[in-house]
C-alpha cells in the first residue's frame, strides 16, 4: 500500500485530533445513538487538550445525516477537517486521540490494499469495461460493429456468408473490447482483471489479448449485460480475485522478507527509513497494539531510544505511537506499507530493504 494519499496529511504540524466513529444509522433512533457516541469520544478529546474550535468541525461532520456511512475516520487540526473517509464498515475500534501525529493506521488496516484492476462484461455486440484505480471507477461501453450479430438458421444459399458475416461482426467487437481492456490495464498498471459475459464473447476477447494481460486475467462464472442482470454474483468474484492477489502479494512479500536484504523489529525498521533504505514496510495487523517510540519535526527522524534523537540534533524528542511515527515516514520516503497476519519478528514488524 502507497500512503501516497496521507503525505499532504503531515504538512502543517500537528496536534490532531484522530476519531473513528461508529455513524451506522440504520436502527431507530439512530441519529441520536451517533450524537451520543460522538459526545463521549468529543470528552475523551476535550480531556486530552483538545480545543473546541478542533472538535467542532468533526462534530458537524460526523452529526450531519448527508454523510452517514457505517463508520467515519476525521482528522482534523487547527479548526479545519484535515482528512476524512467514509468506512465500509464500523470501525474496528472507535477511538478518538488528540496527539502530535494523526493515529491513520487504523484506517489504513479497515481500508485495505485498493487492488486496481479492470472489469469487463463482454457480449457478442461489444462490452462495459470498468476501470477501477485511486478510489475511483471509470466506465466505459465499447461497440463496433452492431450488425448482424445473431445466426438465423434459416438456410438458403446464401446461409453460410450470412454466419461467416455474423462470426466477423463478433470477432470485430471482441477485438475492439480487448484493445480497450489492454490499453486501460496498461493505464493503471492494473494488477487483476476479470472478464464475465457470455461465454462465446469470453473466449473471444481473450484470443486478442496480450499475453501480460491474460496473465491477469480472471474468467468469472457470472455477470451479463443484458437489461436487468444483478451484478451481486459478478462483483463477488471481483472481489475475490483482488482479495486472491493481495493474499499472493502478501505471500510474495513475506518469502521476500526471509530471503532479505531485510531488517526485523521496531528499532532497525526504524533505523533503515532513516537511512531511506526501506522499499516496503511488514506490519502484523494488531488493533490491540500500544507501542510507543519517540520521534522529532521531521519524519524521518524516529527512534526508540530518545537520546538517539538528541544526539541527532532533535531538542524535545516527543513520544509518540509507533506506527504512527512508522506511517509517516513511510509516506515521507516513498515506501509501502503492508499488514500481515503474521511475520517472524520481534514488535510484529520488519522491512524489505531497496539496497
């Protein structure tokens, strides 16, 4: 995972207020239960050093029924909302910290790896192709040739230029289909794609793809374009293709880790972004997780050990949580961040080093 979308996060400094609130409002009464919750996480807040004119926005945010969601991450700082999403679901935990670094590693883990990839639904006159990259989808309906499409059966002597003329039209949309697919897969370096539709159609299109893509390619059961169709099944398998990557990547990461170059534990983790060696960063997912370390201005500069900092220059080195030190200078030097259910290292984390 890039942390390319928090970077901005980090610039003005902190204190910031971190909240992750439970804002379901599908139960009766609902409305008041998220007023209440967010009174008592604004408390918790207010009793850390929290100033109203920091609490305020995230309360109109989080109150006002136009953004309800299952669940809400705000950070906010200096009066202003500095960055919200909206939560799938309710949120693991619901916290709230007022702290010199924004606490975004619970988002990150309920946020997951954003898998780009590409859907197609694919029929006999063209396709819908869908681009999905950066939070966002893009679609697009792909058709050539709209005549004739459908063999009669009807016999003659003019049947079998009739079918050849059929066959033609299908081969010219399954053509034009797969060069839209490639060119987008290539765009956003797409690592999945999933091709559903009628099975002729299928089977066409794939014939026309280019090799690295087939690579990528997942042939899905279900999905049509016809009038109608419900796409529940279809996204199913979507999903459980990106879910079949990540858990891939993981593996790949994690037999990369063991093979090094590679550092293990919070100190040399640590240590090798501050030397911006990191190429990728193994965190164990674990909500439950307090670890501290101490950091400076910069993100670069942390450390567990405080006079580590000092020694550097750093005059009131500041405690702080250790993945969120850890998730700031990730963002600061251009490294990834990935969460494991396991890895062999002391603090649950280590790094894969570029050098």
């Amino acid at each position: 995972m890039r942390l390319d979308f928090i970077r901005g996060l980090y610039e003005p400094d902190g204190p910031y207020a971190s909240v992750y609130l439970d804002t379901d409002r599908s139960s009766e009464g609902a409305a008041n239960v998220v007023r209440r919750r967010w009174a008592h996480l604004r408390e918790l807040l207010a009793a850390e050093g929290a100033p109203p004119e920091a609490l305020d926005p995230i309360g109109e945010l989080m109150l006002d029924p136009v953004w309800a969601v299952p669940g809400r991450a705000v950070f906010a700082r200096e009066g202003e909302i500095a960055l919200t999403e909206p939560l799938a679901h309710r949120p693991r935990r619901q916290t709230a910290r007022w702290s010199p670094l924004p606490h975004v590693v619970p988002l990150l883990a309920q946020r997951g790896e954003h898998v780009p990839h590409v859907e197609v639904l694919a029929d006999r006159a063209g396709g819908e192709v869908t681009v999905v990259a950066e939070g966002r989808r893009r679609e697009t309906t792909v058709e050539v040739a709209d005549r004739p499409i459908q063999k009669t059966g009807a016999g003659g002597w003019s049947q079998g230029n009739f079918e050849r003329e059929v066959e033609e039209t299908w081969r010219r949309n399954a053509v034009a289909v797969a060069e839209v697919v490639e060119k987008e897969a290539h765009g956003v370096c797409a690592e999945v794609v999933v091709l559903a539709g009628d099975p002729k159609a299928r089977a066409l299109v794939t014939d026309h793809l280019a090799k690295d893509v087939v690579r990528r390619l997942t042939v899905a059961e279900h999905g049509s374009r016809a009038p109608g169709a419900d796409p529940h099944l279809f996204r199913q398998e979507v999903d459980a293709a990106c879910r079949g990557w990540v858990d891939r990547r993981c593996a790949e990461l994690l037999e990369a880790f063991a093979a090094g170059p590679a550092v293990a534990g919070l100190q040399e983790t640590a240590r090798a972004l501050r030397e911006r060696r990191v190429g990728t960063v193994l965190v164990r997912d674990d909500p439950s997780s307090t670890a501290t370390m101490w950091i400076g201005p910069e993100p670069t500069q942390l450390s567990t050990d405080p006079a580590e900092l000092v020694a550097w220059g750093v005059e009131e080195p500041v405690r702080e949580r250790a993945d969120a030190a850890i998730a700031r200078a990730v963002a600061a030097t251009d490294a990834e961040l990935w969460f494991v259910d396991h890895i062999d290292s002391p603090d649950g984390i280590g790094a894969l080093l570029r050098f």
